[in-house]
C-alpha cells in the first residue's frame, strides 16, 4: 500500500510538502527522521512529521533517502516546534531546525558539466547560450548558485534547460557531506601479559620498555608517542608482531571548564525550607506548576534548583537549567557537577560545532540527565522531562531576535513543561512584569525569599550626582566618592565590581566647531572608538576605519570623542589606580572560546583586584571578597525610546548591586548618574522591587501595553527605501481593513534604528486584546503572503512579545 510522508523544511515556507515514500523504505520512516527530498532545483534535507495513507495530491514526488535508522526528534518535540511555529508566526520547519543539532544536514546539489560527447557542428547557440557553455566548460561541476553569481540569474533556468535539451551540457546530483560527523581516533591496546610479550622479541628498546605502564590499558596513539617519545614506526612493527592491537574508536569531544567552586556543606534556611518543601510537593504529585521563585540576590536560590532537582533525579527524570549568559556558565556548571558528577552537560554557542553535535548525541542516548545551557538547550533531546528551571527568568537574552522563529524561552519552557507533566522555576530578584503580574493573577504561583543567606544585610547603595562632573577636571569618569571607595577595598585587599553598559573606548566621535558625528554609512547610527587600534566600529554590521584627529566636514582640529565605554574606563584606571590588577570582561575580550571561564577563573583565584565589564557581569556572579559594586553610569538605557527601558534599568541596577557584599564583610554600592531623581535608579537604590513593579504597571495600564496587552512588531526591511515603505503601507491598509475589532494598529514609521547594513527599516505594531483574542492565526493568514515573498533585498519580520523595539 502506498503512502505519503509529510515533509518541513527550514524555510518560511508555511506548510508542510507531501512526498510519496519508495517501498523499500516505506517500513522504517516514522516522523521525526530526516530525509532527502526535492524541493525546487535542490534536493534538502528535510523532517518527516507526518505519515498518512491519502493525500489531495496527484504525481507526487518521492522522497530521495532516508538519513537516520531512528526518528531524531520525538513526538512531544514535534508538537512543541508546531506550537512555537502557530503562536510566533513562523514556519514548521524553522521551529523544527530548532532541535536539530546544527552542521548535520546533507543535500545533493545541482552541478552541471560538459557532455564529452556531443557534437557541435549543426548546432546553432545565442550569443547568451553560448556563453553559459564557455561558463560551464571553464568551470565544470559547480553548482546553480555558483552559476548564478557568474552568469547572473536572468533567464538562466531557461537557458540551461535548453543545452540540456539539447544534450550539450549533463546535470548531476551529488549528495553534499555534512559539516560535522562522529569524531574517531585511533587507540593502542597494551595487553595485561604485555611484560612476557616484550621478553620474547629479538630486539630490545628502552622506550618500548615503558609500556610496560600501561598494562591492561586502551591509550590514545597520539597520547602514547608522546608519552614513549618514539616514532609510530616503531608501533606498528609492535602491531605487525601481534604484540600490540590498534582499533579506531569514537571519541568525545567536550568543553572543558577550569573554573571550580570551592566545597561547602550546605544547610537550607528556614525560608529556603519552606520554598522547597511547597515545590517538592509538586514533584512527589508529578504535576505540572510553575513557580516563581523572586528571592532577593544571595538568598540561595541555587540551592533550591539543586535541591529540586535531586527530587526530580530520585524518580529517574531529567532536568534543563536555562541561564541567560554564557559568562554565567562556569559558575553554574561546577556548582551542579559538585552534587551531580558526571550526569552535568553544558550546551551553548561558544561550542565547537563537534562538542555541540557529541553533546547532543549523548543527550538522546540518556548519558546525561542534567543539561545547562542558555535558550537553545530547551531544545535538547532531553527523555521523561521532570524539571525547567529558568534562572534569572527576566533576562532580555531568553528572547530570540536575530531570526525566525522569534521565540520567548521562558514562555515555551512553560508549555513544554505542561505537555510533559513536570514543573517550571522560574528565579529572580527582579521579575519581569509580566511573570510577577502572572503570579498575582495566580496563573504561575509565587514563592519568595526575602532575606539573604546567613540574614548578610544587602548592600548599601549611594547615588552619586555626576553633573558637572567633567568640569572638576580630576576624572571624566570617576567620581570623587566611588576613587575613594576604591582606594579603600584596594588597601583592604577587597575586591571591586565596575559595570558600565557600554564597550568600545567612547561611543561617538564628535566635531565641536561644525557638530558633525561620526557615523556608519552602512547604518543609522555613530560609531564606536576603540583606542587599542585607533579604529571606529559599527556594533551592528562591523563596518571599521581608521580614527581621525581632525573634522572630515570642516576640517576643524576640536575633535571630541564623547561618552564613555569599557576601555575608557579602562584606561583611566590606569592613570588613578596605577597598582591595581583589573580584568576586562565584554565582547571584546570574550571573542575567544573559554574567554568568560578563564576570566571568572582569574577573578575568583584572586589575580584581580577590580573586574570592569558590560552587562554580562551584572548577574548571577558569587564571589564572597567583592565588597565594592561601581556603576559607571546608570542612565545608560533610559533614553531608549522603548517601554521597557525603566524595566531594564531597575533589573540591571538591582542585580549588579547584589553581587556586592555576599561574604562577611557588608558590601556597598556606589551608583553614578546624570538622571538620580529617575523612579527607576531611586527604587532600585533601595533595593524596592514591590514600589517599582506597582509605579511601573500604573504606566503601562495607562498605556495599553504589556501585560495588559499583546504587542507584534512587524518589520519591512529593504535596500530600496521606497519600496521598504509601500510594503509596510500595504501590510497597515491590510490589517486595518481585516480588523476592526480587539485590534489597535499603530504606525508604520521608521524603526528607532532606521538603516542597518545598507538596509532601511520601517515597523508597526499591533496592540491585540489579549482577554478577547486566543489565537494569532487570522492575522498570520494575513502576513503570510508577505513573508512568503521575501528575498535578500525586501525581508517582512514578525516578533510576538517583542522585547526589544529597535
């Protein structure tokens, strides 16, 4: 009997593509495996979802190959990926490619050649025709795209159907490897009676004497040169006379993290009881809840996770433990593997593709049962699911913005955890406000921790009004109070925390005869000035020149390099503080692979005596000697035109503040800022979670927006300016026309950021009524069409629950 398999792709393609399965694989595809199928010119790789015995469809295809024994994704994975595809309006098969290990797809390409055996002699060619062939002939074997770039794409379908008609040129498919495969290696086997086997050979060697060590033992071939220092010669003539055996094995490849917590016995708090008990309740019943969990910086809530997951562990279920940094990776995975060995594995970004692939292969087979990692590893083939936990719930990074689909973590961690029966932490000291709206609404159920471990008192934060700062003339940048304070913990031999939310050495370069700014030509933006190589820097497309001393407009020597970023400040510790041992830690400095372990590693072994870094030093950091906590500059961020921007500052104020003063000696914080009567930098001075949230929901109240509404910012992005804002005209007349209803349009208008590599863009958003609208699938009918459309020169985005308006 014939049947049909249903196939995604990683495209915007918005349904699934029906093939007919070849008998003799008919048997083993199931959903959940890839195969290779043909879609257009191109045969991809592709997943199997579905299997039906009728399709509407007559003269299918068949599906080329199948590529795993077994289905890679499960049933609960594929129902999870169509959930995030529905609610943030993207493709099945860009939510599928999300559980995929990346570098694993194969395709077989179009290439084409010269037929050796045709002949030219009655056969008339265009001028164009002839062309391709000489292309073909110079190049033979290249793929279409490779054509294209050459030929250009105008009418090349057609004139190579035409010399293939002809049989002037031949067309094959060759199945294209993938990026990354299992990793072998070649292993020695030294027999236990090695010492008889070396006594019976003829001639005798000092360094053939040695393996008499390793006895009984399977050693690396590499590993054993290096330790015999001989030449594999000499091995393999061990290996001809059956003395010793060589097999080729599979390897491991994992990230290594040097980075160690130091062991402490651990007894919880009364609070922590309390908190765990009600959460262990709801382990024992199997049931699904989500908890957040808002304890205030230093209150233990590691240990409840870790606690929460040895109940989980004791009924043989699996955990995943979201964080929103990599920077936070080397803390939290030695604190895991000191309670749970080797059932720890990380997974992230800063991975090799190779220790990405043996990571995600040793999850579906069961060898770990523990995953950390940031918003990708919810994606992991984690078995019987019992736990997420999502640290530092609030972060921005949990967000996906680059590409579709724009999913939110912490809110698909929830429904993944519903579909499997387990439950959800979410942990904070400072909620978003939307999951503490939430759980006043008793949707998720509130937990609190309110005192510190230990009742350590939080710190101590001073304001300190920096207007006029720069007119003192002693520092730019440090202010008279926080040069003091840090004296101070430099002569204790305390350490110090300096975060300022910018990196680069000043954020724009600025004329101040004519007031031109330097700026990107490629974006809507200033650029950076780094003095390390004297460069400006675009963030967004890495545009780069030379650093002038005098004014391209007017040509004026008063150049200013205004603002102030991390290597700044970095440089003016050096003038103030000349003793002083620092590290850095932004992008910059963290470009290299295990950059964030070998910096936290350092900090901790105390090489440094002051730690300066952006945002990613903010959070989640425990090192009992800091007792200094400096903000360079807290406004940074409030004058973002984005509703969030107060939201963010209080976060980011409040969480670095926190990393001040957790061991025996009381911390402070020394705040600096051009704004200090801002609610934000004022609730967040007094360590004010409640005051904020209720100042804060009034507003957004008031405004309609998040959490009293939905918002989808829909995006066109184009090289044409024009043509970038009829689409977004036409998608507004669209939607206006279709909703009257439960459905506020607002806009288009240019984006704040209105030109990013060469590409102008424009946006509008779509205020939904979330207690009379359910669904989004009206409205992606809609914009589908759009999408649908898109090439590389006009793109339309959609994000659902934004966070980020730019």
């Amino acid at each position: 009997m014939t049947k049909f398999a249903e196939v995604v792709f990683n495209n915007s393609l918005d349904h699934p593509f029906s093939y007919k399965i070849p008998s003799e694989i008919v048997d083993i595809i199931k959903p959940g495996v890839r195969v290779l199928a043909p879609l257009g010119n191109q045969v991809l790789t592709g997943v199997v979802v579905d299997i039906k015995s009728k399709v509407p469809f007559d003269n299918l295809k068949e599906i080329t190959d199948i590529l795993d024994d077994k289905p890679l994704l499960s049933s609960e994975i594929l129902k999870l990926t169509k959930w995030i595809s529905e609610y943030y309006m993207s493709s099945w098969g860009q939510s599928v490619t999300l559980a995929l290990p990346k570098g694993i797809d194969e395709s077989a390409k179009r290439r084409l050649y010269i037929n050796e055996n045709y002949d030219d002699s009655e056969i008339q060619l265009t001028e164009r025709q002839n062309e391709l062939k000489e292309l073909i002939f110079r190049n033979p074997g290249k793929t279409y795209k490779y054509y294209q770039e050459k030929f250009g794409k105008k009418s090349l379908n057609h004139i190579s159907k035409i010399l293939l008609d002809k049989k002037i040129i031949i067309s094959e498919r060759k199945v294209e490897r993938p990026s990354v495969q299992v990793k072998t290696r070649y292993f020695i086997n030294v027999p236990q009676n090695i010492e008889s086997l070396l006594k019976n050979l003829s001639s005798k060697n000092k360094k053939i004497e040695a393996l008499k060590e390793y006895a009984g033992q399977s050693i690396l071939l590499a590993d054993l040169l290096k330790k015999l220092n001989t030449s594999s010669t000499v091995i393999e003539t061990l290996i001809k006379k059956n003395v010793l055996k060589k097999e080729r094995k599979e390897i491991y490849r994992s990230n290594e993290i040097k980075y160690a917590e130091d062991d402490k016995k651990i007894n919880l708090t009364k609070d922590q009881k309390q908190v765990y008990e009600e959460i262990k309740k709801s382990i024992s019943n199997e049931e699904f809840i989500t908890y957040l969990i808002h304890g205030v910086t230093g209150s233990g809530k590691t240990q409840i996770y870790i606690d929460s997951i040895r109940a989980v562990y004791s009924k043989k279920k699996s955990a995943i433990v979201l964080i929103p940094e990599i920077s936070l990776t080397p803390q939290t995975v030695s604190r895991f593997q000191k309670h749970f060995k080797n059932n720890v594995t990380v997974f992230h970004s800063k991975m090799s593709l190779g220790e990405r692939y043996d990571a995600w292969f040793k999850i579906y087979k069961e060898d770990y049962s523990i995953v950390i990692g940031p918003r990708s590893a919810l994606f992991l083939p984690v078995k019987n699911l019992g736990i997420i936990i999502v640290d530092e719930e609030h972060d921005g990074s949990y967000k996906q913005s680059d590409s579709a689909p724009r999913y939110h973590a912490r809110d698909v961690s929830v429904y993944l955890a519903k579909m499997q029966n387990a439950i959800v932490l979410l942990g904070t000291a400072t909620p978003s406000l939307e999951s503490y709206y939430n759980a006043r609404k008793n949707k998720y159920s509130l937990l609190e921790l309110k005192n510190r471990i230990g009742n350590i008192p939080l710190p101590h934060v001073s304001i300190v009004d920096i207007r006029g700062l720069n007119a003192k003339k002693e520092s730019e940048i440090f202010s008279p109070v926080l040069v003091n304070k840090i004296k101070d913990r430099l002569e204790k031999s305390e350490q110090i925390i300096l975060l300022q939310n910018r990196r680069g050495f000043s954020s724009f370069l600025q004329c101040t005869d004519c007031g031109f700014i330097a700026r990107c030509p490629n974006c809507e933006i200033s650029l950076t000035y780094h003095k390390y190589n004297h460069n400006l820097q675009c963030h967004y497309c890495n545009y780069s020149r030379i650093a002038v001393d005098n004014c391209p407009k007017c040509n004026s020597y008063q150049v200013k390099y205004s603002g102030v970023g991390t290597q700044k400040i970095e440089f003016e510790m050096k003038r103030l503080f000349p003793e002083a041992k620092y590290l850095r830690m932004d992008q910059d400095t963290t470009k290299n692979k295990n950059s964030h372990d070998e910096i936290l590693y350092k900090f901790k072994q105390k090489q440094s005596d002051i730690l300066l870094g952006t945002q990613m030093i903010s959070k989640g950091l425990d090192f009992e000697n800091v007792t200094l906590v400096g903000v360079i500059s807290a406004d940074v961020g409030l004058s973002i035109p984005d509703f969030r921007s107060s939201e963010r500052i209080f976060q980011l104020l409040t969480q670095v503040a926190g990393r001040s003063g957790r061991g025996a000696v009381k911390g402070e914080v020394i705040v600096q800022s051009y704004q200090f009567s801002h609610s934000s930098i004022q609730f967040a001075s007094k360590h004010d979670f409640m005051n904020f949230y209720l100042n804060e929901m009034k507003n957004r109240m008031e405004l309609d927006y998040p959490p009293f509404t939905r918002i989808i910012n829909i995006r066109a992005s184009g090289i044409d300016l024009q043509k970038t804002i009829s689409i977004i005209r036409e998608i507004a007349i669209s939607l206006k026309k279709s909703f009257k209803k439960h459905y506020k349009i607002i806009g288009p208008s240019p984006a704040p950021i209105s030109k990013i590599n060469n590409f102008y863009r424009w946006h509008l958003f779509v205020k939904i009524d979330k207690n009379n609208v359910r669904s989004g699938k009206d409205l992606k009918k809609i914009l589908y069409p759009f999408i649908k459309s898109n090439n590389r020169e006009l793109k339309v985005q959609i994000d659902v629950d934004p966070v980020d308006l730019m």
